[in-house]
C-alpha cells in the first residue's frame, strides 16, 4: 500500500484537478464541434436521447467505484476479504445493471418509443445503452484503482476516453455513409467507452491483477452501493422536476421571461458557481480510501487527522476562490455569455460555495467510512428545503430563490454530516474555529478585490484586467491566510513539497 502524507495528498489532488479540466475542457470543444456539425433539431434529439441515457448510467455505475474503492481499502487494512473477490463482484453488479437495460431497449425498444418525444431518440438510445455496458465495467477498474491510492492512472484513461471521443466523433460524422449523423455520434461514444475499458483492462491484467469468486460479496457491496446510487438518480430527478416548476413558478410571481431566467440560472450561473467543485472532487478522490484504511484498521487518531486535513484544506480553497468569485462574478457573466443578468447572480450567488464544498467533502467522508444509509437521508434534508424554495419563494425573491434554496440545501447537508460526525470522529485542531476565521476573513479580502477593481478596470484591457484582478486577490487571499491561519499556512506549504519547521 502507498505511503499516505500530507505533501503527496495535496500534490495528488493537484495533478488530478489539472487533468480534470483539461479533460472537461476537451469535452466542452467537442460539443460545440458536435452542434455545429448536427445542427440544432438533430442537436435537440440526441441531447433528448442522452438525457435518458445519462439514467440508465448512472443506475449502471452509481456508487460502484466509491463501494469498490473502499471494500479494497478495507481488505488491505483488516484482510476481510481478498481483492480479487471485490472486483469480480463489482464487474458482476456492473454487467447485471448495464446490460440487462439495453438488452430491454433493443428487444422492446417499440415499445418504449411512444415516451420519447421524436422517434429518432430511440435507436440514438440503443446505441448509447451499449456503451453503457463498457462505461460501468470501466468505473468498477476506476474503484480498484482508487483503491490502491493509484489516482494518476484512471485519470489518464479518463482523459483518453474523451480524447477518443473527439477523434472518433470527427472520424464518425466525416464517413461518406447513410447512417444518421446522430447515429454515428453515438457510435463514437461507445467506440470511447469501449476503448477506455479495454486499455485500462490490459493495464490491470498487465499489473497482475486476479479475479475472484463474485458471489460471496456481490450483496453486500450491492446493499452499500444502493444509497449512493439512490442520491444520484434522485438528484437527476429533482433538477428534471426544478426544471419544470420553476419557470412556472417565476410565471405566477409575476415574471415575463421566465425561460430566459431559467436559462440563464441553469446554462451559465451554475455552472460557473460549480467549477470549485472540481477541485473538492480531487480532494474527495484522493482522500476517500485513506479514510476507508484508518476506520476498518480502527486506527481513530489517523482518521481524525485525514478528516480534519481534508475539511481543513476545502475551507482554505474556499477562502481564496470565493472572494475572486465575488469581485469578478459580473466580468465573467458578460466576458462569457454577454449577460449582465448572469454576472450579477454569479456575484450575488458566489456565498454557496463554502456550504457547497463542505457538503460534498463531508459527504464523501461518510461514505468512505460506511455511513452511506446516512447521507442518503441527509440528502432529503438539504433537498426538501431545496425544493420549498422553488415552490414558495419565487413571489419574493424571484430566481434568487432557486440559489437561495440551494444554499439551504448545501447547509443543512453539510450541517447533519458534520453533526453525525462528531459522533464518530471528533474533529482535531480547532477546525470549527479555522472555518469562522475564514468566514470572517472573507470581508476584508473582498474589499481588497474592489479596490482594486476600481483601480485596474477602465485603464487597461477588460480581459486583462480582470487577469490582473483575479490574480491579485487570489495572491492577497493566500498571503492573508498564510499570515493569520496556522491551517492555510501548512496547506500552502505542503502544496509546494517544502518542509514545515518544527
């Protein structure tokens, strides 16, 4: 097993969160390659087909990779049971909750057309269904991986999956055939999946991995991988239902663009509000299966430690990004969509990524020590005030509601996880005092960032103003924490492989 050390799990994430945008940023040039090759009708049936593919996927994959990750960890610290045990039973689940889907579709695929709302989406969907098959088989290595505390390898094939996409999607839509151009856009996926899959099988074949018998654990890892995979597939549907009530909300209070808003909510403030969550990915990713190793070694010190480490590092990252969010949230509205709408949400909207990112690590923590039962009914917590929101908050608020109730969601969530926590592993080092420091360094940081707003803005470049704006309170940011904060300071100091002195 890996060493584990703070100046590696800092580093890792580092490398891993690099790679992540990298790979999401492929994705995202290939989607507008993909529009513009498509068209906008053909566009609409194919995202149609891969919105209800994109269920059947995560049904297929779910909370298999955390579940595998951590059943390895436990078998490295208590020698429960044998790896090889784990990954055939995850490649078993994997296939039963992949395949039997597009087996139903392409039998009874008629049956089920009526549902779609254009009959292209049906075969669109057969296609994708296959590569569904190769996708949840490929998560299952991903688990074993993580597992192992090997990070950089599944990040890799990650990124070659979407590499392949690219390539085989312009190779795809250029052949001189009668298949339907959305056709072979899918065909392209499931060349990717496929090719993701079989590299990285002939990577763990090549590292002398085994397979096992995979009844023995197939329930149990099926009993903890059924609430995780529960969260998701609820949370898929929750953003289908806020997609529904909320402009008709907006409607009833009195708004006469309600699509546009929601529009703009939902295609560029959420996801400029979510790209933290890139980085608290990587950290969850890296932390996951350490965490899994001290509890089923019952080592209660370490665990305390990795925690308090984890959470610790998410509200630094915190402190540094939400004062850049906040000072520049209006530029990047108008610099990346030109709407001023959307710049003034993304700045007003900018508080919810503390609670946010202290929800998802948080989460992940439980998970990762076998409390998955738990978040599941945390999850309804946060979301319930979500959606009371949605319904009852629009006629004062308007949008804003939608951003408020998610801000409730993120709190409450992150409040029950940590307050269960307490229970089971006390936090060390005055974390709760580090997070209120933080919170009140957030003001003065921000003026710092208008000031020199003010400054800059108007006398060079926009673009380059707010380069030199962004760096400038990021800079302030990690100076000011490094000064006050004993946290923030080993935080830095690890990131850049230096040793602390004693």
């Amino acid at each position: 097993m890996k060493k584990f050390t703070a100046t590696t799990f800092y580093k890792t994430a580092t490398i891993v969160t690099l790679l992540s945008i990298l790979e999401r940023a492929l994705g995202f040039l290939y989607r507008i390659a993909l529009s513009q090759r498509l068209g906008e009708e053909s566009l609409g049936v194919y995202q149609v087909a891969h919105s209800v593919f994109g269920v059947f996927l995560t049904i297929g994959v779910g909370g298999l990779p955390v579940t595998i990750s951590r059943f390895i960890a436990r078998s490295k610290a208590d020698g429960t049971f044998q790896e090889s045990q784990v990954l055939s039973s995850g490649f078993l689940l994997s296939f039963c909750l992949s395949a039997l889907p597009a087996l139903l579709f392409w039998l009874f695929g008629r049956v089920f057309s009526p549902i779609l709302p254009d009959e292209r989406c049906l075969p669109v969907l057969q296609i994708l269904l296959v590569g569904s098959i190769f996708s949840s088989a490929f998560a299952v290595l991903r688990g074993s991986m993580w597992g192992n505390k090997s990070f950089l390898t599944p990040t890799l094939f990650e990124l070659l999956e979407e590499s392949s996409i690219v390539l085989s999607g312009i190779f795809f839509l250029s052949l001189k055939v009668e298949l339907p151009l959305i056709e072979r856009a899918a065909w392209a996926t499931v060349f990717s999946s496929a090719l993701a899959f079989l590299v990285a099988f002939f990577y763990f074949l090549k590292s002398k991995g085994k397979l096992g018998s995979p009844l023995p654990l197939a329930k149990q890892i099926l009993g903890s991988a059924v609430p995780i995979t529960a969260v998701r597939v609820c949370n898929s549907l929750l953003n289908s239902l806020i997609a529904i009530l909320l402009p008709v909300m907006l409607v009833r209070a009195g708004e006469n663009n309600a699509m546009r808003v929601y529009g703009v909510l939902s295609g560029m403030v959420i996801p400029v509000l979510f790209v933290p969550a890139t980085l608290i990915g990587s950290l969850s990713l890296v932390l996951s299966p350490q965490l899994s190793e001290n509890y089923y070694q019952n080592d209660l010190s370490a665990l305390q430690k990795n925690v308090t480490q984890g959470l610790s590092a998410t509200v630094t990252l915190v402190g540094v990004l939400l004062p850049a969010v906040y000072v520049l949230g209006k530029e990047i509205g108008q610099i990346l969509f030109s709407s001023q709408l959307a710049g003034e949400m993304i700045q007003n909207g900018s508080p919810i990524l503390l609670p946010m990112s202290l929800s998802m690590l948080s989460t992940t923590i439980l998970n990762a020590i076998g409390f998955e039962k738990q978040t599941f009914r945390f999850y309804f917590v946060g979301a319930l005030a979500l959606l009371l929101s949605v319904l009852f908050l629009p006629r004062f608020l308007g949008a804003y509601a939608y951003l408020i109730g998610m801000g409730a969601n993120f709190t409450l969530t992150a409040f029950c996880n940590l307050f269960f926590l307490r229970k089971h592993c006390p936090l060390k080092g005055g974390f709760y005092v580090h997070l209120l420091k933080t919170i009140a360094f957030l003001l003065p940081v921000s003026l710092f960032g208008q000031a020199l707003k003010a400054f800059c803005l108007g006398k060079v470049h926009a673009l380059l103003g707010v380069g030199i704006v962004g760096a400038g309170v990021v800079l302030f940011a990690v100076a000011l924490q490094c000064l006050l904060f004993r946290e923030s300071r080993a935080f830095f100091v690890k990131i850049f492989g230096k040793k602390q002195r004693k």
